[in-house]
C-alpha cells in the first residue's frame, strides 16, 4: 500500500536567527508564500501566478489564563508576549527548508497512485518574555498551502487551554462564495451562492440558538469553504488531519473581507485541551485558475499521515441497497412498536408489546432485498431499525438507549444471517447511538464482536440528536476523539465505518481507511424531506468532497414522494440521469442504490448503469467544472479497460462538450448514454431520460444536452 519513491532535500538546514521572513515557493513556482514577524506577529501571504490569494494574515493562538504556570501571573500584561497569548511577541529562532515527493498507492481511491510533493518551510518561534517557543510548518504544493502550530515539549508550555485559535485568512476582494452557515452540530444545509458582503443579511435567523449563545459572529461559515474572485480565481479553505483537537469554523470580518477561524467549544466554552508536545491540524488553501484543479487536489489527503492499518486486505468497496428509503419516505418506521412509554431497555418485554404494523426491518421485508441484492449483484444489504430502543430514541436526553445486539422479535437475526450468506450478500450493521456517546462506548466493545461473530463487515453509525454527556456538541474536541476512537476501535475487529452526523472528514481516511465514507452534509434524505436546491450537487464535490468520501445514498428514481407516502408532498429536484450521474461525480468507495426494488424493476433499463458502474478507479479525469453550475468527470475502472463518465448540472440547462481523449488510442469502444430528453426538467418532467449507444474512440467529441437539475452517465467498454 505505501510503496514509495521517496526523496528528502535539504535546502536549507538552519537560517540566521536574525531572519525574519522568508519566501517559500510551490515545486513549479507558481505559487508563493511570504512569512514575516510584524510587530512581534507572525504573518503570512500567499501569491498564485503573481495574483494574490491571500493578504497580509496574522497567525496565532490565544489560551485560557486560568490554565498558565503560577510564575507567569507577574508578568505586565501590557507586555507583548504575555501567559495568555501565543501571538505576538515573537522572534525568529531558526528556520528550515526541506523539499518532499513520494508516489503513494491508496487502500482505494479516486487513482490508483498519489504524487505528495510539496517544498516545506518550518519557522521556530521564541517568545522573548515568556521564553516559550511554537513552530509554523508550512507546505506548499503546485495547488495549494498547508500550514499548521507546533508546539514542542518545554518547561514553560506543557498543559495549556485553547481559548481561540486565532488563525487569519484576509481575502482581497468581495468574492463569490459557497456557503453554509457556522454550526456546532450539523452540516446538513442546502448552500447559498452569494458575495461575501452578503453573507450577514443572507444568514439572519439561520445560525441555531446554541451559536448565537456563544458569541458566533452571523457571519460565521463552515468549511470546506469554496470562494471565486472576480478575476477568476478559485479557492478552497478547509483543515486536514483532524485529530484531538476541535473542528474549525470561519468568521467573517464582512468590513475588511478578513475570516478568522472559530474553533468548536466544548460544554466549558473552551476550545481544546492541550498537552505538549502536540499539534494543531493542518490549515488548507487551495487555488487555481481552473476549476477543475480544485477536484483534483489531494492536498488533504497528503496532509495526513500514512496508513496505520498493516493489513489492509479485509477494507473493500461495497455496493449496497438497504431497508431505509422506505422509512426516510415514511412507508414505514423504524420501530416495531409505539408503545414508547412502557418501554425501557433490558425490561420490556417486546414480545407482548402489541406491533403497530409498519416495522420495516422485519425478516421477510428484509430477505425481499437481500434477493434483490443478489439478483442485481450488489454486495450488501444495510437494514435500520433492526434493533430494540427506537421507540423512545429521540429528543428524550436518554442516555441507556440501545446495546446494539438486541433485534426485534420479528428480525430473525440468525435466520437473516444465514440466508444473505447463502445467497452470497453480506449484511450492513447499523448503529443508531443517538448522540448518547457514553452510552455507544460502553457497548462498543460487544457491538463490534457481535457483528464480526454474525459477519457483518461494516457499520453505518449515526449521531443524530443533542450529545450526551449534555452541553458537548457534535464538532467539539471531545467529541472529534470519540470519533477517531470508534474508527480506531472498528480497526482493531476489522470492521469498517460509514460515520453519519459525525465531523466533517479531513482526509483521516488515508491514515484509518476503514473510514469508508461519511455523510457530514445534506444527503438525499432531504429530497423526501422537502427537497433540496438543484446545484447542491454540483457544490459538495467542491466543498464537502475535499475531506473524503460521502456516503451521499444517490439512485433516486421515484422523485414524487407522495407515490410512497400520500402524506409527504416532497419532490426530489433532480432527474433521473442526474441521479446516474451521481454514482461518478459524488466519488465514495461505498455506494448504495437508495430507492426501492420495486420502482428499479419499473426502471430497469436505467438501473443496468448502477449494477454497471464500477467502485474502485485507476484514474480520474475532470472534464468540465464550475461551482453549482456544472461538473463532468470521467473514472476508469481498476483492473480494466472500461471507463464511466458522469455530469451533473445546476438550475439552468446547458449543452456538456467533452472529448474522449482519456480513451486508448487505436482503441474502438462502446459508450452507453443514459441522458435527459428536451422535455426533462427536474420539477417538471423529472423522469423522462433516454438511452442510446454510440461507438467512440480517443479522437471522438461529444455534445450532450443537461437539463435544468439534471445530467447525464455514459458507460463506455472496449469492443
């Protein structure tokens, strides 16, 4: 997995002392990074092709005072470099310049190999008046920066208590940005293209109460943040290698068009606990003048270590249908009974309880797909609600609410066992924790054995609710631990994890790739929850993508939800060659097929792109790109010569102009279209597609119509 072509150059082992800046460019010199001490500050810029991306920003850390060595209380608080700051008052103490490239082969992926070059410059700081000292790492990559605090073991720093990291990133004009606005606990927003300037009026009433609280600005965003200048820029903005520290929003100084970063607060208010020697996580730019470099950037991947996992042989990628869009339409529940106030775990005795009848996890519903999973050739099959405790999981604050092991009286866990496994499909586990994280960690344990004694080989866990212990939320540093425990933990039962309503990924999943995907953004779910915007799937490739994989559950073909449910008026805006087109663009080494058997028999034609459609790539190749209007991506299948393409649009129709240069040359080749009609749109008309197949080679050109909301997916096999 980590076979290398390593190299390390010295540049420049250690500078003056009396140095206080220093230019560090990208391996092709296209990009520069400027830091300098100003007034005691330490200061950074960043230059793309001689435009500036990044102004003169300050760096810094400001900690609680509270959590400061006795002997520092006498020091003038008007002197610069006082206990309580990490940010001014510094000095240059040494600096270092080495140079990196290796050639990395992922677990799985978007390629089969990965180039991690970057030339990297670290800065060791001194604090006269304190005589303490931290360390700026800075990498530069040709399509980006990352940089992030140091803090070696020393006498006069080892416990200390993050009050705000104080971390600038000074924009230099009003430009467009993709956003969602600053929340503690979740990701799951349509997003808003707006100018920065407009973010405070746009966001007025959005931000939670639980924010507002604690003294988040109405201009605070979430990253992966995506922004546009008006002179064609694209830039990035996220973190990397989120590990024992709290997730990172953004603030706007909407005046001076400066963010700032805003870490999580735990239920003290505090941002982070801290022990030398230790880190911050990596602080990310990425740039260019071409949208689709910002898809292609492995920046966040790179900045994290490499895999800790020895055997790797048991991580797979899997293709999945499962008993759950039947529930998230309201067909069904969760629960095998409403008898919630009797019920108290370990009591009730279910077997009198008296079942309402909609229980969808019920062995016969759940052999029903575990055929059609095998008909279709999809490796598994997940099932919700399999389990004892949904009746009263939510909105309670209780903190004994399931153990993981314990099916329903009518989930024949054994009988269900054994049949998936005759017919040659494996079963998804589902843990529900219900934001109860002591209560998922006192289980954990027998959870994981449990499922490797009845051969479940992944988990789909969820987070959904208030955390327990009360006043933690979902991005906090304590809870960003729990996080990485249960992934470290599943490792250790080799067990892989689809975390739902968790943390944003930052590209952990190089390190543990058992991390086999995420939601941590607004999934499908909400096309039957009212719908979301039709671009909200050509931004999350820019934004919520950068971090990892999505287990986004695409393959929506029924987009009236009132055919399931005459009580949900909800319609998915999206078409059904848009929903194909998700299976390429939305990249994730797990993927299900969300709707139900019965409208993929109605649309089976469509569905043979699904059962086609590969899950591990050898190559990614970004056609076409630009934020919330359009993307096109072609994959190439590891291990064979068939390619995917996949694009999807936004609000306005357009016509898609690609070339099939990727292709072989001297190859011939047939490409299935699976498309929109002219009559398609995605409110409207959202079913009508059409199929037809045409033979191409490298040289051949394609025009191909994308409705409003909607796309397009060519399969395309050597002949």
């Amino acid at each position: 997995m980590n076979r290398k072509a390593l190299k390390i150059l010295t540049m420049a082992a250690v500078f003056s002392t009396a140095v206080s800046a220093q230019t560090l460019l990208s391996p092709n010199k296209e990009l520069k990074m400027d830091f300098s001490i100003e007034k005691g500050r330490p200061t950074y810029t960043l230059q793309y092709k001689g435009k500036t991306v990044i102004a003169p920003s300050h760096l810094g850390i400001e900690l609680k005072g509270e959590s400061q060595r006795r002997e520092f209380n006498d020091l003038d608080a008007k002197n610069e470099g006082t206990p309580y700051s990490l940010m001014t008052g510094f000095e240059v103490a040494d600096t270092a310049c080495t140079t990196f490239d290796e050639t990395w082969t992922p677990v799985w992926g978007e390629e089969s190999s990965i180039r991690n070059h970057y030339n990297e410059l670290a800065v060791t700081l001194r604090q006269k008046n304190t005589d303490r000292e931290m360390v700026l790492r800075f990498r530069l990559f040709d399509d980006g920066l990352g940089f992030r605090y140091e803090f070696p073991q020393q006498k006069n720093l080892n416990y200390f208590v993050i009050k705000e990291e104080c971390t600038q990133f000074a924009m230099t004009g009003d430009h467009t940005a993709y956003w969602i606005p600053g929340d503690y606990d979740t990701q799951e927003y349509d997003y808003t293209v707006s100018r920065l300037s407009e973010i405070r009026d746009l966001q007025a009433g959005a931000v939670t109460e639980n924010l507002s609280q604690t003294g988040f600005s109405p201009t605070g965003v979430q990253t992966a943040l995506m922004l546009k200048t008006d002179d064609g820029l694209y830039i990035n903005l996220h973190e990397a290698a989120l590990i024992n520290y709290a997730c990172m929003h953004l603030n706007l100084d909407d005046k001076n068009m400066v963010f700032t970063s805003w870490l999580t607060p735990d239920s003290q208010g505090d941002k982070g606990y801290m022990q030398t020697p230790c880190h911050s996580p990596w602080r990310t730019v990425i740039v260019s003048d071409d949208a689709r470099d910002i898809l292609a950037s492995r920046i966040t991947l790179n900045l994290n270590d490499p895999c800790k996992i020895e055997d790797t042989s048991w991580i797979k990628p899997c293709k999945y249908v499962g008993v759950w869009w039947e529930m998230i339409t309201g067909m069904g529940d969760w629960s095998y009974t409403w008898d919630f106030p009797s019920v108290q775990l370990g009591v009730t005795d279910y077997t009198k309880a008296k079942p309402h009848g909609r229980h969808s996890a019920n062995t016969e519903n759940v052999k029903r797909y575990i055929d059609f999973a095998a008909k279709h050739g999809f490796d598994a099959v997940l099932v919700e609600g399999w389990n004892q405790g949904w009746e009263d999981w939510f909105g309670n604050s209780k903190d004994y609410v399931f153990d993981f092991v314990t099916p329903y009286p009518d989930f024949k866990l054994e009988e269900i066992r054994d049949y998936a496994k005759s017919k040659g499909v494996k079963m998804i586990m589902h843990h529900e924790t219900s934001a109860s994280i002591r209560n998922y960690e006192r289980h954990l344990d027998k959870a994981y054995q449990f499922m490797v004694d009845n051969g479940y080989p992944a988990v789909k866990s969820g987070y959904v609710g208030d955390i327990i212990p009360r006043g933690e939320t979902h991005y906090s540093q304590w809870m960003v631990n729990h996080y990485q425990y249960a992934i470290e933990k599943a490792a250790e039962y080799k067990i892989m994890v689809n975390a739902h309503e968790a943390v944003r990924p930052t590209g952990i999943c190089r390190t543990y790739p058992n991390l086999i995907g995420n939601e941590s953004a607004r999934g499908t779910e909400y096309q039957a929850f009212g719908g979301s915007k039709p671009y909200h799937v050509a931004i999350l490739p820019f934004t919520r993508l950068i971090g990892g994989p999505m287990d986004y559950t695409p393959g929506i073909f029924e987009m009236d939800i009132e055919k399931y449910n005459p009580n949900n008026h909800s319609h998915a805006n999206t078409t059904i060659a848009n929903q194909l087109a998700l299976y390429v663009t939305m990249y994730s080494p797990l993927q299900m097929a969300a709707d139900l058997p019965q409208t993929y028999e109605k649309y089976a034609d469509a569905f043979q792109f699904i059962k086609d459609v590969a899950m591990e790539w050898e190559k990614s190749i970004y056609l076409e790109a630009e934020p919330a209007e359009y993307i096109t991506i072609a994959r190439k299948a590891k291990n064979t010569g068939d390619w995917f393409v996949g694009s999807v649009g936004g609000y306005n129709a357009r016509v898609s102009e690609i070339k099939f240069d990727f292709l072989e040359k001297g190859k011939k080749y047939e490409a299935t279209i699976y498309s929109d009609t002219e009559d398609t749109h995605y409110k409207t008309n959202s079913q009508a597609y059409e199929i037809r197949k045409m033979k191409v080679t490298s040289k051949s050109k394609l025009k191909q119509y994308v409705a409003p909301g909607g796309g397009y997916a060519i399969s395309i096999k050597e002949i």
